[in-house]
C-alpha cells in the first residue's frame, strides 16, 4: 500500500464520508438503518455545532477508510475522553495498516486534548476487528451493556409527565 495519510474531513468531503457510512453498514449487514443524507450530515458535522469529526485515510488514488468520534465525559477520572463511534476501512484495503494509522492519529488526539481514555463499540460477531483491538491492548467492558433509546421510545421519555 501507498503513503496513506490521516487528515481531517472537510465539508467537501461529504459524499467520500457518507459512501464510508454506506460501505461500514453494508459490511455490519446494517445497510437498511442509514437514513444519513449529505444536508444531515453538512449539518451535524460542520454546522454550528458539530456533534462529531472525522478523519478520513487518503491514498493515492481513493480514500481507504475513514474514523467519526466525538467527546465524551468522564465523572470517575474527572477528565474529558473521545468515543470512536465508526472505524472502517475499505475491504480491499484491510492489512496495510490503515486501521492501526487512523487509531494512532485518533490516540494522539486524545492525548493532546488531555483525554483519560478513548472507547468504542464493537459487534459481538466482529472477530477480526476484536482480535484487532486486542493486538492493541484494548480491553472488552464486558460488565457493561450498552442501551439505547431510538423512535418511539426517546419520545415518549422526551415528553413523559414528571408527576
């Protein structure tokens, strides 16, 4: 593999960053759940208040892989962190070390934002990439469990009586 080099994503970078959505959730056999269009994304990612970053992983002749993450909290360290939310790099491009450069850019950003940790999730069935993390030294939180409230649900607490 060519020079990869780990930059930021720009707004011009919209429609490499939504066919990386694309891509991850076809391989997360998740495709029928992207509802993300360019605007949301213009709008969440360079709005006026960006809810995440990207860095994207650009070859020569294609970006191979992209990172979206987002600043977390933690109470117990009393210390900002960093949530990778997407990690993914394209099939034909994986063992080259684009993963391992995308995660190392992601490390150093955290440390010079003097972050305490950086998590993220994983599919339990994602075994190349928990092999992966591990290689790391990163550790599965297998006393937790992750719970999320979509739809329906998130309304319906949003606008619950308090009484």
């Amino acid at each position: 593999m060519a020079k990869i080099r780990i930059v930021p994503a720009t707004e011009r970078d919209l429609p490499v960053i939504l066919d990386m959505i694309r891509a991850l959730a076809d391989y997360e056999k998740l495709a029928h759940q992207v509802t993300a269009t360019e605007e949301q994304l213009r709008e969440t990612l360079f709005g006026n208040k960006p809810a995440a970053e990207v860095l994207l992983a650009n070859g020569e002749r294609e970006c191979a892989g992209f990172a979206v993450f987002f600043a977390t909290y933690s109470t117990f360290l009393a210390q900002p962190g960093l949530y990778l939310e997407d990690l993914y790099v394209k099939p034909h491009l994986r063992g080259h070390g684009i993963g391992l450069a995308l995660l190392q850019r992601l490390a150093g950003i955290a440390t010079e934002r003097g972050c305490g940790r950086v998590e993220w999730g994983v599919l339990n069935w994602n075994q190349p990439s928990i092999e992966f993390y591990k290689k790391l030294g990163a550790v599965p939180m297998d006393q937790w469990t992750k719970y999320r409230l979509t739809g329906g649900a998130l309304e319906r607490l949003a606008y619950r009586d308090a009484g």
